[in-house]
C-alpha cells in the first residue's frame, strides 16, 4: 500500500501540489467515480463555509461529503452569522474548528483561506478565496482534460476570458505548469494574466502566447478552456466593456480540431452561447459534474491516512 500524500493536509494553492499529489489525487477520483458512495467517512463532520455565491462549488462539495457517509454543516450565507454582528473570520474559524473535522471555505478576499488554515487545527480546503485561487476547480478541469484527451503532456489549451481576476485560471495555470502543456493567453488586455503569474511561467520553462481572439487560436489548440469576465471583482471606476472577440460563435467552430473539447468552471454568459451545448466539442457539463469525484476523492484523502 502506498502512503497517501494528502492526509491532513490543506488545500489552500495549487502551487502547494506537485506532480505525484495530482497523480494519486486522480487515481482516487476514478475509483471515486468508478465506486460511488462508500462509508469513508462515517462519523465525521465537514464545515461548508461559503460567504460568497457558488452554485456547483457547495453543492459538489457537500453532495461528495454525503456520498462518503459525512454529516454536513454550514452555511452559504453569511447573513446568518455572527459576522453579521461584527465577528471577525479569525474567530469564526476557531469556533467551527472545533465543531468540524474538516472546513472548507469561500471567501471574498484574497487570502482568507490561508488565515483560516492558519488558525485551524482542523484541514482546511480554499473553494476559492477572491481572485486568488481555486485549486479544487483546477483539479477537477485537468482531471476532465486527462479523460476527455486521454493524456496531459503534449498537449496546447487556450485559457480564455478574465485572466487577471479568474481564480479558477490562476489555479489552472500553476496545475498546467506542471506537464508539458502549450498555453495559449486569449484576453483584452486589461485582463491578461499578471505579470506575477508570467513570471513563474517562464521561471518553469511552459510556453506561452498572448492573444485578443479566439479565432487565432481555435485550430492550434486541443482545449478551449472559456472564462466570463469577473464584474464583482473590478474596481468600480473600471470600465471593460464585453469583448465580442471572445465569444464562442458557433461558427468558429469550423476551424476547429475534430478532438476540440470545450470547458468553462461555469457559471457562463455571453460567452459561450448555448448552441454550442449539442456540439460534440462541449465538455462542461461532464466537467461540472467531476467536480463531485474529485472532491469525494480529495475528502476521503485528506481525512483517511490509510485508504485502501
Ligand atoms: C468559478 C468561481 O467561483 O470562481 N465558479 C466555480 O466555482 N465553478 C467561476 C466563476 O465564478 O466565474
């Protein structure tokens, strides 16, 4: 039996994870997916903190944590809180430490994951923490990369969309940089990827390209990975208005490889037009729902040393 490197672990970053963690992380999601529900964790209690909106972030989560025999509490309002009366985020986590065995928390501002795994005994799992980061996501979407395309390395993905304010694309490209994967920059330029972002790229040595539309970039790629533009997240004298270049007319399709698939994190706008659902190219809505086995796995890991 091979030791399990996730036991107890947080998952605040995917810049926390190397190359055997997404292995064996994977290796359990298909069992995950493969056996369905199991009683991995009977008798323990997951915390769903959710202070922002999410839709298939919470629902995965605590549909995962019950598939595995958990009890679930928690909130996806904070309204109901004690914040609401001026309780800080420090203190909130040290009274759901010891309610819980494991927390998982969305949270509006950049870092607040990290606090909480700071402040907590307990692991602690990022479901997203501003525009930071987004690692269960990125783990879902290159789980789902590697079944619909049969492999990671050699492969090009076009990210596209809000570079700059798009956790899920910050979590992806530190996954991404860790095969040998061709990225391709598709955004306006007020939101490409950060320099900061870049940097690291290049310090690990992934190609990469910046560019303004889809069309350039729709034949050379085997994933089209689409982003709405983050609103919530601009400041409020910024404008950017809807770029027409980077919506998926079903046209471009066209150009496209026969082996094309498409994903988005969702929840999607503009750009990408419902059309394209019925194309053979889509692949979100399979995307959407690996979300639930990879989360499955990531609990049963981080809660069960020995996992057999
Ligand atoms: C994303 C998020 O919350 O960052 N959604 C998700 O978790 N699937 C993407 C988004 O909100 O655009």
């Amino acid at each position: 039996m091979t030791a399990n490197p996730l036991f107890g672990r947080d998952v605040i970053s995917m810049t926390d994870f190397d190359r055997d963690d997404v292995k064996a992380v994977f290796k359990m999601t298909e069992r995950c997916k493969k056996e369905g529900k199991s009683s991995a964790l009977n008798q323990k209690i997951i915390a769903s903190c959710f202070f922002e909106p999410s839709t298939r972030t919470r629902f995965s989560f605590e549909a995962a944590a019950f598939r595995l025999g958990a009890e679930v509490l928690g909130f996806g309002n904070e309204q109901m809180l004690s914040v609401k009366k001026g309780e800080s985020l420090h203190d909130t986590v040290r009274m759901l430490d010891q309610y819980a065995d494991l927390m998982v928390i969305r949270h509006p501002l950049e870092g607040s994951a990290r606090l909480a795994a700071e402040v907590a005994e307990i692991p602690v799992i990022n479901a997203g923490d501003g525009a930071n980061q987004h690692p269960t996501q990125a783990l879902t979407d290159v789980f789902t990369i590697q079944e619909c395309q049969g492999r990671l390395d050699g492969l090009a993905i076009a990210l596209v969309g809000d570079l700059k304010y798009g956790r899920t694309i910050h979590s992806l490209v530190e996954l991404c940089a860790l095969f040998d994967i061709r990225l391709y920059l598709v955004s306006p330029e007020a939101l490409t990827l950060t320099d900061a972002f870049c940097d690291r790229l290049k310090k690990r040595s992934v190609r990469f390209s910046f560019h303004q539309t889809i069309e350039e970039v729709i034949s050379s790629v085997d994933i089209l990975y689409l982003t709405r533009i983050q609103r919530e997240r601009f400041l409020k004298c910024s404008f950017i208005s809807d770029p027409e270049e980077l919506v998926l007319r079903p046209e471009l399709l066209k150009k496209a490889r026969s082996h094309l698939k498409i994903l988005h994190p969702l929840p999607r706008l503009a750009e990408l037009p419902r059309e394209i659902d019925e194309t053979p190219f889509a692949c979100y809505f399979d995307q959407a729902r690996n979300g639930l086995f990879v989360r499955q796995a990531l609990l049963t890991m981080i809660l069960n040393e020995t996992v057999t």
